[in-house]
C-alpha cells in the first residue's frame, strides 16, 4: 500500500481545540481528502499518467482522516502493490517465476525462470492530485471551520 499524508499545521495541539474547531478540521479535511481523491482518479487516462486497464487501481485509491496523538491527518491512499511503482518509478531487475504460456499455435509453453531489466518510468496520480490543489483543499478545510464556529 502507498499513502500520501496531509498534515495542518499551525494550529494548537489537538487536545486544546474548541469542539467546534475540532470538528471543522476533521470535517474540512475529510471533503478536502474526497476532493483530492476525485483529482487523482480523474488523472487516469491523461497526458503523461497511466491508463485504466482494469480500473483496480482508482477503484482501490480512498481517503482517510485520523488524529493521530496531537495532530490531525488525512491520508490519500493507494491500495495496490504496484501504486509507490507508478508514483516513483522503478529501474532495477525482477525476477520471474516460471510458468506455463499458452499460445494459439502450440498450446501450452513452459517457461523457466529468469530475471529481466525492467524501466517502468515515474506516473504520479496521488502526489500531484494535492500538491496542484492544495489552495483548493485550504479553502475547503477553513470554510469548514467558519461553518462549525460560527
């Protein structure tokens, strides 16, 4: 699993927030998180990022908010073996197990296990999907605290 994590800072420590702020933070930052969710499904597909084949990869990129001790978190998380692979990267050797291929003009092949060099080329979808709209979720996150206090 890959997760980005959001971190408001500048606020005082949780256990001295009003109930009202309290709740407005975690309010705000659970449609912030929602928003930057729906920006990082919409990526898939476009220019320079990755296409849907099977659709596992959006339908498992979620968001979560937490308190965690004296600060709060929201955690956009990409629920894939191979998400940190495409936010990152990856240029190194894999190794492959064997296996049987089928083909159409000779049936079943056994292949041996081997390794092969492997150049997958950084795609990004949950790093940017924040980082581009980051005034956007902080608008979200502070309207929601003037809904809660006010």
């Amino acid at each position: 699993m890959f997760e980005v994590k959001v971190k408001i800072t500048g606020l005082p420590e949780v256990k001295n927030l009003s109930k009202e702020w309290k709740e407005g933070v975690f309010k705000g930052l659970r449609k912030a998180m929602l928003y930057f969710e729906r920006k990082a499904k919409q990526r898939f597909g476009t220019a320079g990022n990755i296409n849907a084949v099977t659709g596992n990869y959006r339908r498992n990129i979620n968001s979560s908010v937490s308190e965690m001790g004296n600060i709060i978190v929201g955690t956009l998380h990409g629920n894939v073996a191979y998400a940190a692979v495409h936010e990152y990267g990856f240029k190194g050797t894999v190794s492959v197990p064997a296996h049987n291929r089928r083909t159409k003009k000779s049936g079943s092949v056994n292949v041996r296990a081997h390794t092969r060099r492997v150049n997958i080329p950084q795609r990004p979808l949950l790093t940017p999907a924040i980082s581009e709209n980051i005034k956007r979720g902080s608008v979200i996150i502070r309207d929601a605290i003037l809904k809660e206090t006010s």
